[in-house]
C-alpha cells in the first residue's frame, strides 16, 4: 500500500530515481531552509539588513545527480468560504487566501489518489472543460486508507489538522455524521469553487529541478575549479491540473518565478540568486540531460555581482570556463509537442537550453544584475530553442 500511495513511477528501465522538489549537489543559503522558490530571503519578508558573506569553493566536483519529480497539484477551498454564518468569521475573512489541504504532519493531500481514475481526470486536464458538468462526473470520494485515517483524524478534532470542512463534508457525504438537508453538507462531489496550485511536491515545496551549486544571498564567493556534469531529469511532463499557468497568480506556486509556468523538468548548473560571486580557474559544466526541461549551463538573477575578470590580480587563477553538451527537452517527440502546442491547457514551457542564462531586469525597478568581465573559454552567451524535434535520447 505504501508503495502505491507514495512511490515515484519507475524510469522505463526499472529504475527508481529520487523525488523532491530539487536536488543539489551544493546548496548555500542565507536564511532559513531554501525549501521554496529562489531569493526565499526576500520572499518571506524577513530582516533585509541580514549578511552571509565569506564563501570559498575550490576544486570540487559535482556529479551524477538525478531525479523524477512527482508534482502533486494541490488543491484550495477558500473560494468557497462566502457563506460567514456557516464558516464562521475566520474563514470567512480569508476567502481571497489560498490555504491548500493538507494533512496533520503537512504533506500535501494528493486529490489524484482519492477518487477514480485520479491520475487522468486531474492532471489530463478534464475538470477544465465544463466544472459543473465534469466536477459533478468525476469527483466523488473513493479514498485510501492513508486520505480515510486523515480525514477520520480532522473530524474528531485529534490533533492540528489543515483538512478543511468542505474536504470532511465530501468524504463523509453517505454517513450519519452529516444533515442531508444542508446545501453545505449533501455535497455528492466537491464544488467548483475549488482551485488548483501546480509545480509543487509532496510537501507544497516550489520544484526547481537538478540543481548543481545554488548561491542564495551569499556574498563574496570565490569559486576556483569546480567541475558540474552528468546531471539528469527525469521529470515527466507537467500536469494539466492549473491549465496553462505562468506563475503564482493563475495556478503556480506561490514562490516561484514570474512567468516560466511549471519548472518540474529544468537543470541548472550553478544557481545565482542575490549574491556576489567571482569565478576563477577551470569551471567546466557538461552533460547535462532533461527529458522534458529546459538547461541552464549557469543562471544569474536579480541583485547578482558576477566577476568573470581577475583584474590583473596575479593571486587569483585565470579563468577557463566550458559549458557544453547540454540536452533539454531529449524525449520530447515532434508529434508530442504538436499535441501539446494545441491545448490551451499546457503548462509545459519549452525553452530549450542557455550556456548562461542572465534574467532580464530591464522592466525591474527592484533588482539589478552587474557583470564584470567575460566568461573567458566562451565564445558567445547565447541562449537556443530545441528546433530539431524528435532529439535523440542519450544514453542513460
């Protein structure tokens, strides 16, 4: 059972890889856990004025990471707390909060796993078309043995719980627990007013992917030698859960990028977010492989200071920087990505691969990114869509 209600799918060779919202072969964070989306420092709205500074990385190797996310789209009832009477004043009062359902010890509850046919109906995307008709269809409770103690645990009130009233009211809709005469109680499927929230994991941690080195506020890094190759996604495509979302406003998590929809898939090398960061030596990231995701040899966000130049400094090593044999998107078939172009439900964003990815703050009045110097071993940052489809899959 446990198997059944938690296990990854199996890679097409028998293998089981590890899920998560991200994998690193290095991680260095200012504040807290780094659990959610990049800059987690400023999202959470913490002390600014707060400094982590000193950081030396010299000659390390980073290798053979892999992992297949299992996205689990969580679900939210807070549309549906307009009735204060019913619902009382506190819920009431945070019906524009999106408060996903989730259990005792704050996994998220898995919707897929609670009715027929779960995988299809969700995240195929079939409860967009038509919710009166399709949520009344197909969202009925079957539940498990993990979604029937959880529930049974938040109805008798034994410990914390983050399972709301619509969530018991749907589960228990044949039992003598409830009135048959109320609207809020007879409630043979869950209502429309129920929402999605994509791109997350078990634990509604924001997916990022692969992630070789990630650089979170962290200022003066000294990075000589380092070496990032063989990385693997194996991520499987996004669900259809949220439909065709961007970011935390229409059905993203609510810390990831702007913009970039589902982020299951994507690899980066070296991760910058917020820090200052100088590069000497051989810095070399290779073979980097994502079945359904876009590569970032090396991405640089807001609030970055980048030294690629040793400015004459002869205590520092000159700099020899590869990046090659990147392979985004490797499984993806011309024929699966026509398929994909013709929904307007798609949240798979196709992006293909950069050597070194620079976010654009040209529309920012917050952030800022410097560059001094060349990435010398480069001839050109450049960033290319994957154009010749279907690729040919390397070797695992």
């Amino acid at each position: 059972v446990a198997m059944d209600l938690f296990a990854n799918e199996p890679t097409d060779d028998g293998e089981y890889v590890p899920d998560g919202s991200t994998i690193y072969g290095v991680l260095f964070n200012n504040w807290m856990d780094a659990v959610q989306g990049f800059g987690q420092f400023n999202q959470y709205g913490t002390n600014t004025t707060k400094v982590t500074s000193g950081l030396t990385i010299e000659n390390v190797y980073i290798h053979d990471l892999k992992k297949s996310v299992n996205e689990i789209p969580a679900i939210y009832m807070n549309p549906c707390y307009t009735d204060e009477d019913y619902y009382g004043d506190f819920l009431y009062r945070r019906q524009n909060d999106k408060d996903v359902v989730r259990s005792p010890l704050g996994s998220t509850m898995d919707l897929r796993l609670m009715i027929e046919d779960g995988h299809n109906v969700i995240d195929n995307g079939l409860l967009l078309e038509d919710p009166e008709s399709s949520f009344a269809e197909y969202l009925h409770y079957k539940g498990n043995v993990l979604s029937d103690a959880q529930i049974g645990i938040s109805l008798y009130d034994t410990f914390k719980s983050r399972i709301n009233i619509v969530m018991q009211n749907w589960a228990v809709q044949d039992s003598s627990l409830i009135d048959p005469d109320d609207p809020h109680e007879n409630t043979q499927s869950l209502p429309t007013c129920m929402e999605f929230l994509c791109n997350s994991d078990y634990i509604f941690q924001t997916n990022k992917g692969v992630i070789g080195a990630r650089f979170d506020d962290i200022q003066n890094v000294a990075i000589t030698d380092l070496t990032v190759e063989n990385l693997w996604n194996l991520s499987p495509l996004a669900s259809d859960a949220c439909g065709d979302y961007s970011g935390p406003e229409d059905g993203g998590n609510p810390y990831q990028p702007v913009g970039v929809g589902n982020m299951n898939g994507d690899i980066r090398g070296i991760s910058i977010y917020g820090s200052q960061v100088q590069f000497d030596g051989n810095i070399d990231v290779t073979n980097l492989h994502s079945a359904y995701g876009d590569i970032y040899g090396i991405h640089i966000m807001r609030d970055s200071f980048i030294e690629f130049d040793d400015d004459g400094d002869i205590d520092r090593s000159p700099l020899m920087m590869t990046i090659s044999n990147l392979y985004p998107e490797y499984a993806l078939t011309a024929s699966k990505l026509d398929e994909l172009s013709s929904s307007d439900n798609d949240p798979n964003n196709f992006n293909g691969q950069c050597n070194i990815l620079i976010d654009d703050m040209s529309s920012s009045n917050t952030g800022q990114i410097y560059i001094d110097g060349s990435p010398f071993g480069i001839d050109e940052i450049t960033c290319e869509s994957p154009q010749d489809l279907p690729q040919i899959e390397p070797m695992i």
